[in-house]
C-alpha cells in the first residue's frame, strides 16, 4: 500500500483514529486538546504519528519503523544534505532525537540538550546541564547520552551525573531536577527515559564498577518520586522489608554480593503494551563481572541479565526470564527491546524480541515472559544450546573461568554479539535488522582480586592479560577476527535473511521505512540506505567521522527528512580502539547533527585534518617489575578511556604519543594528583600510589616504543594514521 504524504494535520488525525480503534482512555483528551501537550494516547498511538518522533524508539513497541514512504529504493539517489548543525563536544554521539510538531530536540555527549527548527535547522535554544568532568571516569564507555522523552510540555533528561532534569520543551529552561542515584558511588545515566502515564521512568549504569541496579519511577509534573524497582538484593537487613520477588531472588545469591553492589543495572531498553499494562526492563550484567567473587558458589542471581515485566503504575513485578543465570561474561540483557505481533505456528502471538550481549536471538512471549524460540545471529561459544524445556543455556564447563580458574576466550565476548546500538523491525517484511558484533573476549580470571571502592574497572578480570601484543602477526590476526554486520533476521524462522559484512565491530543503530529502506551509519563514517528485503547498498553519505547514533526520520509540510547524530566515540572506540584502526585507520570525531531530504544540497566544510602528535616517545629506562605493575593498573583504571595496551585513541588523548610522558613529575601531576579532572581526567590517589603511577608512565612508554618500532618497520604506504583521516569504504 503506497502511504499518502504526511501532514501535521493528517498525523493528528491518524492519532485521533488510531485511539478511537485502541478505545484508549486517554483519546478524548487529545481529542480536545490537538495543539496541547503530549499525552497517554498520543504516546500509545505515536505508531500511526509518522510526522512525529515522539519517544526514543519511535512507539512504545520500540519498533524503529516508520511508514513514511516519500523516501524510497526508486528515488533516494536524490537524497541530500538539508542541513547539518557542529555540535560542541568530541565524544561518542549515540542520541535518539526526538521530533515534536517541526521542532527537532537531540540530547550529545556531556548529557547537554539542543533544539532545532526541524525544517530549516534554526537553532531554538540549548541545555547544559554542567555534569563534572571529573564525571567522566566513572562511565565504562563514554561521557555520551541516548536521549529524551516527553510528556505534556516537557522534556526529561538523565544526566552522566545521576539526575533527572525537566525542561520546558518551548524554552530549555529547567523545571525540576532530581538526582536518582547515590553520587558517591559510580552511578551513571546514558539511558533515555520513558514516560507512561504522566510517570517518568529511569535506570542508571555503573555496574563495570561496582553498584546496585534499579529503575525508578517519578511524577512528570512535580518530580516527586513515585517508586524504585530494584533488580538485585541489598544488604541482609533490608530482607525482612522486601517484596517477595527480591526475597526469591536473594535466594539465588550467595555470598556477601550486597558490598560489592551486585550490578543488574537498567541502562538502557525499556518497552511498554498498553494493552496489557506492562512495561520491559532489560537488566545489566553482574557487578563484579567474575561470579566466584560476586556469589561465591554460585547461583543463578536473579534478576540479572534478565528481561522483568513490570507494572508501570505500581513498580509490581509481574514476570521474568533470565537469558543468562549466573552471568560472569558481562552478558547484559540490556539490550534493544522490540515488541511486535507475530503468527508463529498458525497463531498470532503478542512477542518481545531482543538480541542481548550473550549472541542468541530470543522470542518471548511478552504476556507471560515464556521463551518462544532462541537461537544465535552470532557464532557463539559460551554453551551448546539452549534447553527450550527449562529455557536456561546449556553452558560448557571450559566457559565458566569462575570456576576452572582457567582463562576462557568466549564469543562473544564482553562486548557482547549486539550492544546499545538500536535494531529495527520492519512489519511488511517481517525483519529485524541487527547491527552485529562479531569479536572474541579474553576473559583471564584474577586471582586474589579486591575490590577498589574509588577508581577503576571492578570485575574480577584481569583486563591487561589479554591485552593485544607488540607482535603485528598476531594483532593483524585479531583485528580480522573482530568485525561487524548488518543483519536482517526473520525472527518467526530464526534464520538470516541478508546480511552486510563491517571490517570493524561498531557501527550504528537502525532505522527501517516505509520506503522499503534501511538507513544504518557505519565505523567507516558513512551513512547508507539498503534495500529491506535483500540488503541491497542504494546510497551513502562520507559523513567525515563514525556514526554510532541510530537515524531517524519524520515529516515537516508534506516534506519527509532523515536525521542522524554522527561523531565516533562509545565503548569500542575507547576501549579496544586499537584494533578499530588497525582494521580502518583511525577515524576522527566530528560531531554533528546530519539533517537529510530528497535534493537537499548542502555541502559540509571540508573534514578537519586528524591533529595527533607524532609517535615519538622517550626512551624506556624502567624495570621489568614496573611493566607488570603498571600494565595491570593501566588495564584495570586506564583502559577504558586510553585503549587496550595503550593502543590509542582517536577520541581521547593516545597516551603513547603525549608529552606527559617526559617527566615523571609531570604524568605525576596528572595522574595522581588531578591536575586536569576539569577535562574528565581525575587523579587516582588513593588507589594508586606514586610508584604505581609511575609504573604505569614506565608500562606505557615500553608499549610506545614498541609501536614505533612496528611502525617503523612497516611499508610507509601502509603507515595509517600519521597524516590524513582515513577514507575507508564499504566496498
Ligand atoms: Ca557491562
């Protein structure tokens, strides 16, 4: 069926039907109201408001489909830059806009908030809610946010520094905020919230450091708090006073879990069925990620790596399947939920849908949370099958390194065969389109590892012993083994449909339309169109920097547009970066809002050179003993931000090439004392001392001068990353 053009007024009224055919209580209010607020029914009829944007998966079913269809395979050649607007920050950029009535509003790193005129790109107002820089440590994959939600004449924002902010949607200005986590710990938010019923809800990370999960529930209006769902147990004294799902869970865990926090952090999906009142939640990983220190003797530790169904006016837990028990691999089931109708097996089933960390495609149904199908859209590893009788994996004995003691590399690994990056599901073609993480994980259990209640990775890992070598070989060979893909998978089958091969692991979200499109940025800095049914490549866009974001699309007078926040950063890039540019070259950070429409001419300024010092490091005068002690701290407090191995990053400063590396009082300065945590470089005293910083200058200079000298000894033609970005394609 060929959709009619889009218009506010045609939008409005799509709605209006659509909450008449729902009988939705909330439909007369908007019916009164069509220039007001938003509310119940035009949230739970968003689905049929394609002019709009109105929640970050689009509907409340997280389905990432639109049915605009001006934008299709026989003319998006003709697709152009509208506008585009620089933004001010250099992070990753993995921001969901949201679109309301030809206002467009994005959320960038740092946690700030912008508007925009969705048509011409005049700029309206912006938002910074000032979060520390000393922050930034405390995010295991970057200072970035993943956007908003409305409701009324709001718009809700979680800042990295645990605070939910209102603004008014018309001005930026701030209504309200309420900090949701303890500051004191390293809590997070990079999630978006959600709003039901005038009921703003939202999680939180940190569970790479040592934290407790939960979502909490406030008043849109006031900001009061309304309720907290935690996801794990708490200490033994609070058992007398909990509900019954947290006193069956505290029955799965052993141990004194509750110093160590536990994790099962809600950091990034929720959905929600209006018809059946119950909103999703997918739940973190463990905290420590090693289980033989977490719940010593193991245990299934529920809720984690679980999907629970919550009701959504209470916080009453109502059903859970846990994808993962006793999850040690850092298996979040935070993953991307999608909610869709499905006839599987002559039957229409109301399914949830989601492809977490641990590689296995699960189908669920979402009234009872009863496993319908599982089965892996990455090769995997870690077990032998899932047992559909009792729904659990059958996990090998070698992958449980908690309990061999033994190291394990596992696929996938902690970067999981899917992270944040938004799937989308395309009804007509009944897809799901994945953008896949194909990448092994060394996960080297640490003996007599000890909690650090300040700074640092708290995991049990040893997140130096695997760490890639100063042998090319053997760097080349792990590089071609870590990729990405698009993939289109037929979730009633099981089975893929097309897919797109990424030399790299880290691309972007999804958006699929009614055009028969599927937009996907890419690590190579590209943004593309494919076919839906066949993955077929119809148009790209050099967007001069990565895209992680996923693109959006809506309408402003009949004219339909495609959106998407571009700028390289997020976990892989500061992480394991190393490998991403031995695989691509290294990619620069420009970020940016991308506006797109068909005949669009504007042109970007041409990209900005990649300004990195040389590889020039002093020379290496320290003791073995100082390698090992400082390669242990830099993976354990470094990495994060400078790379595995100080391999570098493009995103952050490549401390094999800084010039702090000259004085041992000058890296002290920094390093232990501080001196830039303005910038998001805190001092780590306490947790490290003098010789140990001074170690980790030591570990890094002998990684540095390693580097050169495989530099060095490389053909110049294949020197990447001395001079100009550079200009990877897909093909
Ligand atoms: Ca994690």
């Amino acid at each position: 069926m060929k959709l009619p053009q889009w218009s506010a007024t045609r939008s409005a009224m799509w709605i209006a039907a659509a909450c008449a055919a729902l009988s939705l209580a909330g439909c007369t209010r908007y019916a009164e109201d069509p220039s007001g607020g938003i509310d119940a029914a035009q949230l739970a009829a968003a689905a049929a408001d394609p002019a709009n944007w109105l929640t970050y998966g689009r509907d409340y079913a997280e389905q990432r489909f639109s049915p605009l269809d001006q934008i299709d395979a026989g003319n998006v050649d003709g697709l152009g830059l509208a506008w585009f607007a620089d933004l001010d920050t250099a992070r990753g950029q993995e921001g969901t806009p949201l679109v309301i009535d030809g206002k467009i509003y994005i959320t960038t790193a740092w946690s700030k908030v912008k508007a925009y005129d969705a048509a011409s790109g005049a700029p309206l107002w912006q938002y910074d809610p000032k979060v520390p820089g000393e922050t930034g440590p405390k995010a295991c994959c970057d200072v970035v946010n993943r956007g908003l939600a409305a409701w009324g004449d709001k718009l809700y924002l979680g800042t990295l520094d645990g605070r939910l902010v209102a603004l008014d949607r018309a001005t930026g200005k701030q209504a309200w905020s309420v900090v949701t986590v303890d500051q004191a710990q390293s809590y997070t938010i990079t999630g978006a919230p959600r709003v039901i019923d005038g009921k703003v809800i939202i999680g939180n990370s940190g569970a790479e450091f040592g934290v407790r999960g939960y979502v909490t529930a406030y008043d849109a209006e006031s900001g009061k708090q309304l309720w907290r769902f935690y996801t794990v147990p708490g200490a033994p004294e609070e058992a007398a006073d909990e509900p019954a799902y947290l006193k069956k869970a505290r029955a799965t865990w052993n141990g004194e879990f509750w110093k160590l926090g536990g994790g099962g952090t809600v950091w990034d999906a929720m959905a929600y069925d209006p018809e059946l009142d119950l909103l999703y939640i997918g739940v973190g990983n463990g905290s420590p990620w090693n289980q033989a220190y977490r719940s010593p003797g193991g245990g299934d530790n529920l809720y984690l790596s679980s999907i629970v169904a919550i009701r959504p006016e209470t916080g009453e837990y109502v059903w859970h399947y846990q994808e993962t028990p006793g999850e040690t691999w850092d298996f979040t089931a935070t993953q991307h939920i999608i909610l869709a109708e499905l006839e599987i097996g002559g039957t229409m089933r109301k399914v949830l849908m989601q492809a977490p960390k641990n590689g296995f495609f699960y189908v669920l149904d979402r009234a009872t949370g009863e496993l319908i199908s599982a089965k892996n859209y990455v090769p995997q590893n870690w077990t032998s099958g899932i047992d559909m009788t009792t729904g659990r994996p059958i996990v090998r004995p070698e992958a449980r390194f908690d309990l061999t003691g033994q190291p394990f590399v596992g696929s996938p690994g902690a970067g999981g065969g899917h992270s944040w990056h938004p799937m989308a599901f395309n009804p007509a073609e009944g897809l799901v389109y994945i953008p896949a993480i194909e990448a092994a994980f060394p996960y080297f259990p640490e003996a007599g590892w000890k909690p650090d209640p300040n700074r640092g990775m708290n995991t049990g890992i040893d997140l130096s012993a695997g760490s890639m070598p100063a042998d090319a070989a053997v760097r080349a060979g792990a590089a071609a083994a870590t990729k990405g893909a698009l993939i289109a998978w037929d979730p009633v089958t099981q089975t893929e449909r097309w897919r797109v091969p990424y030399p790299g692991p880290w691309n972007g979200g999804v958006l699929a339309t009614g055009g028969g499109l599927v937009f996907q940025g890419n690590g190579m800095g590209n943004l593309v169109a494919y076919t839906a049914r066949d993955g077929k490549e119809l148009w790209r866009f050099a967007a001069q920097t990565g895209i992680i974001a996923p693109p959006i699309t809506y309408s402003v007078a009949g004219e339909q547009y495609v959106a998407v926040l571009a700028g390289w950063g997020g976990v892989w890039p500061l992480s394991p970066g190393g490998i991403l540019s031995e695989q691509a070259g290294p990619m620069p950070n420009v970020s940016r809002l991308l506006v797109f429409k068909l005949g669009g001419s504007a042109k970007l300024p041409p990209a900005p050179p990649l300004n990195r010092r040389p590889l020039d490091p002093p020379p290496f005068r320290g003791t073995a003993a100082q390698v090992a002690s400082g390669g242990y701290d830099f993976g354990r407090y470094c990495s994060q931000c400078h790379n595995d191995a100080a391999m570098g990053s493009t995103v952050l400063p490549d401390l094999r090439r800084s010039a702090a590396l000259e004085s041992e009082s000058g890296w002290r300065a920094i390093v232990h004392d501080g001196a830039l945590k303005d910038n998001g470089m805190v001092g780590f005293a306490p947790s490290l001392s003098r010789a140990r910083v001074e170690a980790v200058r030591q570990y890094v200079i002998k990684r540095a001068n390693e580097d050169k000298a495989l530099e060095n000894a490389r053909p110049a033609q294949a020197r990447a990353g001395t001079g100009k970005p550079a200009r990877r394609t897909l093909s």
